[in-house]
C-alpha cells in the first residue's frame, strides 16, 4: 500500500465517523418478530435470583440477593480487559464472552443465531449460576455482583429491544463499552484474524500477558482495502448507535452506562471508580493481567506498503 493510500484510509476514518453522527440507523432488521417468547425471560432470569445446588449452603453471603450486570460490546473493544478490571474487585465475579464460550465448548456455537428467545434467555441464566457458584480466592460466594461480557453479535442484535426490556425489568445493569477509534479497532480485529494459528500456540490466545508474547503479535503487517476498511467503520459505528438509541429508549441517558475504551485505557483508576458507583460498589484499585500490544505505534506501520 502506497503512502498516498494510507493517508486517505485516515481520511476514510474521520468522514466516515462524521457521517455517522447525522445517519439514521437502519438496522431495524435485527429486532425479532418473535414477541410470543419475550414473556419466557422473567422466569429465566429468575433462576438467577433463585437458590443454586452449585453453592456452598453454608456462605454467609445470601445468594439470593446477588447483583447482576452485563457489559454490551463489540469484539475488539477492549471488553476483555474491562472484565478483568472488574473480576479484581473483591466484590465482583465477572467472567468473559460466558454464554458464547459454553455454547462453544459444547459443540453448540450455531444455536447463538438459531436458538428461541426462551433458550437463550435459559442459556443465559446458566451462565450467570455457573459463575456465582465459582470459587474466587478460595472462598464460594465471597461476592455480591456478578456478570459477564455479551458481543452485540451474540443475540444483542437479535432480540434488541425485547432482551433490554426484560434486562430492565430484572434489575440487570448494563455497562455498555464502545471503542470510539475505529480505525484502530479494524487493526486489533485484522491482526487478530491474522494472528490467529500464533495465539493458538500461546496459553492466553485473546489476550498476551507478557512482553515475549506482546513482541511476537507486533509484528502484523496487514494489506488494508481501502474499501473493506470503510465498510468495516461505517458498520460498526452504526451497530453502536443502534444499541445507544435502544438503551436510551428503555434505561433513559442515565439508566446504563457507557464507557469508552480510548477513557478507560487513558485514567484506568478514575474510569473504574465511575463504574463503581454506578454498581454501589466501594472504590478499589485494581489492575488488569493483560499486557497491552498495541503501545505507541503509528497505525500507518500496520499496513504493508506496495511498491
């Protein structure tokens, strides 16, 4: 890729973002007609609230009571190291991509599209008992809220306002993570695609935590179409304000609330301290595992240059 080529991806970026803002969304085909299953989800997420077999009948803790939440992305925003910010509070257990990884493991990856609202909402519930049940420091319960990570591509998109609506209903927060920098955004997801068969080879393979294994990612060079990347920006943007129009409509501005990765990554400390009290949770300091690959690199160095 030419120079001349790379400074008008850049160029791409910024107009695609500016349009964005003054863009209807137009992703109305993602709400399910299947309004005959909404009602299924309040006895589904009741299972959450309900006595699980799994924990220890004699914590202190009433599990009863437990407090849930959920944090709303897309991949390669940086949920991953949200939720292991998160996981450091000794209040909280929060897991990964939970609902996408169970399926997964059991041979069950198709049904994230296919399955009924009432599955999903079961599969769901699932989810958040297998996480309360855990044990975290040795001690079953040592908790009071819990959740996990949920990718718009794994039935937010699906069920959209119906899945807000009864979230609302059962008092599960929602933390919605929205990285604001596309552009780097298509870099992270292209190197990961890329990268794929070295993480494979490596302990931790969406996220390194160490510096031999920062420097072995670094390396990507990626062709970068022009056309792909503009594609790539103007999707993903409108997905999120698809998800901000539905959130406002069933939480109000102030009923969820929204972090930006470019934030979190800048003031860790003070972002997490604002999503403490948006949980009722004391402040602490907490710190991710998680090294970071991309540190200071000029995205143009991504992309391989033609002759």
């Amino acid at each position: 890729m030419t120079k001349p080529a790379l400074f008008t991806i850049l160029g791409i970026a910024a107009i695609a973002t500016w349009a964005l803002v003054n863009a209807k969304s137009s992703m109305n085909a993602y709400i399910s007609n299947d309004v005959a299953e909404v009602h299924q989800i309040r006895r589904a997420l009741s299972v959450i609230s309900s006595s699980s077999n799994d924990i220890d009948s004699t914590s202190e803790k009433d599990n009863s009571a437990m407090r849930k939440f959920i944090i709303l992305s897309q991949q390669r925003s940086g949920a991953r190291f949200l939720a292991s910010l998160l996981n450091k509070h000794s209040s909280i257990k929060c897991g990964n991509e939970e609902l996408f990884n169970r399926l997964k493991k059991r041979g069950l990856r198709e049904l994230m599209e296919s399955q009924s609202f009432d599955e999903y909402m079961k599969q769901i519930s699932i989810s958040m008992d297998l996480l309360r049940g855990s044990e975290k420091n040795d001690v079953i319960g040592n908790f009071t809220h819990v959740g996990f990570e949920l990718m718009y591509d794994q039935g937010v998109k699906r069920f959209s306002s119906h899945l807000l609506h009864e979230l609302n209903e059962e008092n599960v927060k929602i933390i919605h993570l929205i990285r604001k920098n596309k552009l780097h955004q298509y870099v992270s997801h292209e190197s990961f695609e890329k990268d794929r068969q070295l993480r494979a080879e490596m302990k931790h393979k969406a996220h390194p935590t160490n510096e031999a294994e920062v420097s072995a990612l670094d390396s990507s060079a990626l062709d970068g179409n022009i056309r792909d990347i503009f594609d790539y920006i103007m999707d993903k943007n409108s997905e999120n304000r698809y998800l901000e129009e539905l959130l406002d409509a069933e939480f109000g501005r102030k009923g969820y609330y929204t972090v930006y990765y470019e934030d979190l990554n800048r003031d860790v400390q003070g972002e997490m301290a604002s999503i403490f009290d948006f949980l009722d949770l004391n402040h602490e300091t907490v710190e991710s595992e998680y090294v970071k690959i991309h540190k200071g690199k000029p995205t143009r160095e991504y992309f391989v240059e033609e002759d």
